[in-house]
C-alpha cells in the first residue's frame, strides 16, 4: 500500500470505536484509530498536536504489535499488511522537513524493497506548505486543511472540493451540536494551548541554558589560553633570571 485512490477502498472496519464523551475526560487522550481496510489491511490512525519526545518509538511499538496479527497454526504468509498512519503538528523525526513521509523496510545500500507489508507513513502539518502535486493528487493537502481549519466558511470550502471531506465536515458539525462535547473539545483546546505554551518555554529556556553553557566553555577556553601564555611568560623570565 504505498497510495490507495478513493475507488479502491471497498469496506473499511473501525476496530476500536471511540466513545467521544468518555475519551475527552482523559488528559492523555490521543486520536487512535484501528481500521480494517477491504477486509485484509490494518491501518493505525494516530493524531499528536504535541511533541512528547516519543513518536519513533511510539509509532513502531503500535505497528510492530498490530503486525503479530496471526492465529495459533496459521501459516507466516496469511499475515495482513499493517501501515501505520500519523497525523502530527510537528516535525516527528529531526531533519525531516517533509510534509508526507514514508518509511518502508529496505535495504541500507540499493534500498531493495524487504516487504510492504509494513510501513509508517507522517502527514506533518506544521510543513503544510511543503505539499506536492502527488499530496494534491491523493487529497493530503486536504485533509490536512480540514485539520489546520480555523473557521467553518474554511471547512465549508475543503468540503466543496471532496464527497469524503464533506462527508466528514458533516460528521465534524453533528459532533460540535452536541453541548456537551463542544464544551469538552473547548476545554481539551485550551489543555493543548496550554501545553504548548509550557513546551515553547521549555524550549526557549533550554535554549538559554545551551547558549549560556557555550559563553562559559568559551570563557574558560579563553582563561586557558591566558592561562597558558602566563606560564609560557614566567618560564622564559625564569631563564633570564638564571
């Protein structure tokens, strides 16, 4: 599975519904979406808005175990294909400044192909001015402008453009109906906000901190040298002096 267009999928399963209401109590709660396509390839949905540090490892642990997919006795080969999708609001992996990556399992010189069987793909939005005509060929551009939309006259034009974006539009305006929830999602905004805001001066202050360390390794780098020319000084005094 490296792109699917639209017609291919015939049946898609969500294996692991979410009870919104009871989800949104959880301050740990990340969007985590098990799906069964055409009846023979699991894909993970995974959204993050905030960098815990962890998605490497997070990422293969969740594919790796939706990998082991088989019964007791069935043979290796009957094993379904497994993708792990994540949608991010940062750049997961340091020095990627892709708005769409794939990772798939290839050798290190001729990157032969080992399987696809496997593979993690990052739909990173803070690049979302990275997109390419593939992203627009496939709808990523879309999709990630309905996660980055701020008002509902943007949602409305993304979901002129696509029978599936405005099928979820519609999905996304029955849900902010519900009181309840909107008040929920609100407060779960202003968790993130808040959060985001720590982790800027998280950031910010470490930052500090490294330049301040630098200044004094290049103070002490310096006293060292004038350290060493004083010796230097009183050696060659202490031979005139003899």
């Amino acid at each position: 599975m490296m792109s699917w267009e639209e017609t291919e999928v015939a049946s898609a399963i969500v294996e692991n519904p979410i009870e919104l209401r009871q989800a949104f109590d959880s301050k740990e709660f990340i969007l985590d979406v098990k799906v069964l396509l055409n009846s023979r390839v699991t894909v993970n949905l995974e959204m993050q808005v905030i960098n815990l540090g962890n998605w490497p490892d997070r990422s293969l642990s969740y594919l790796c175990r939706s990998y082991d997919n088989l019964n007791r006795g069935d043979d290796y080969k009957e094993a379904r294909p497994v993708y792990q999708i994540g949608i991010t609001d940062f750049s997961p992996i340091k020095g990627n400044d892709r708005f769409f990556s794939r990772y798939m399992f290839r050798e290190t010189e001729d990157h032969h192909l080992y399987s696809e069987k496997i593979g993690l793909f990052v739909l990173n939005l803070e690049k979302i001015d990275q997109i390419t005509d593939e992203d627009r060929r496939y709808n990523r551009d879309l999709w990630a402008k309905m996660f980055k939309a701020k008002t509902w006259e943007d949602l409305k034009m993304l979901a002129e453009k696509s029978e599936v974006i405005d099928e979820a539009v519609g999905q996304i305006y029955k849900i902010t109906r519900d009181e309840i929830l909107r008040q929920k999602m609100e407060a779960r905004e202003e968790y993130y906000r808040i959060e985001r805001t720590n982790q800027r001066l998280m950031e910010e202050k470490d930052k500090a901190l490294e330049e301040r360390d630098k200044a004094l390794e290049e103070k002490d780098k310096a006293l060292e040298e004038k350290n060493k020319e004083i010796a230097d000084l009183r050696a060659r005094l202490a031979c005139y002096e003899g």
